[in-house]
C-alpha cells in the first residue's frame, strides 16, 4: 500500500492577468443619491437601509440618568404613544414635563437620542 498522495500541481492555476489598482478617486456623491441607492439595494436584498446622521448636535446640557417607577399600564401607554410617534418614552416625559411649567431648553427636547453615538 502506497502512502503517497498524487502531485496538485496541475490543479493550482496561475492568475490569469493582474488588475490595476490605482484607481481614481470617485466623485462625491450628493447624500440623497447614497440614500436612495442604499433604499433601492435594502428592497432588492430584504436589509435595513437605515443610513445615521453624519454627527449628532450636542445636546445643550449634560444628561443624567433619572430612575423611577410607574404604572404598567401607564409605561404601556407611553410606549404605544412613542412608537406611534416615532420617539422614545424620555422625549414623552419630558415634553409633558415642559408643558406643565418645568423650564426645558427646546435644544433638549430631542425626538429620539438613541440615533447617536454617545460621546
């Protein structure tokens, strides 16, 4: 019995020619092209096509982290609200705060902060 394996070098192929790859570089494209073409490609493919904002503006003060409890259905509620409205729960929250005399900076009322990258 013979351990030794038939050569492969007749099933390796050498590259058939080389590519240039000094390519110029693209013109910029304007943003709504890029997003258009990026929701054509999602409908194509089944993918989310959701493209971020380039830079979030900073908020005008510094956040903290508020915890309290509620009613379930009152979360519930809200919940419903905000996916209705396409914003979170702390944007409800907050503008009703406002809206009952609280003093909120309009720059802080932001629809959905989770859409930026925290710095």
């Amino acid at each position: 019995m013979s351990n030794k394996l038939p050569p492969i070098s007749e099933d390796i192929r050498q590259p058939s020619r080389r590519f240039a790859l000094n390519l110029k570089p693209r013109e910029d494209l304007p943003d709504e092209v890029v997003a258009a073409r990026a929701r054509e490609i999602g409908e194509t493919w089944g993918s989310s096509t959701q493209i971020a904002p380039k830079e979030a503006p900073p908020p005008v003060a510094p956040l903290v982290s508020v915890r309290y409890d509620s009613p379930d259905y009152l979360d519930k509620e809200l919940s419903i609200r905000a996916a209705e409205l396409g914003v979170t729960k702390t944007y409800l929250i907050l503008q009703a705060l406002g809206k009952a005399g609280y003093r909120l900076e309009e720059a802080d009322l932001v629809k959905d902060r989770r859409r930026w990258k925290k710095r």
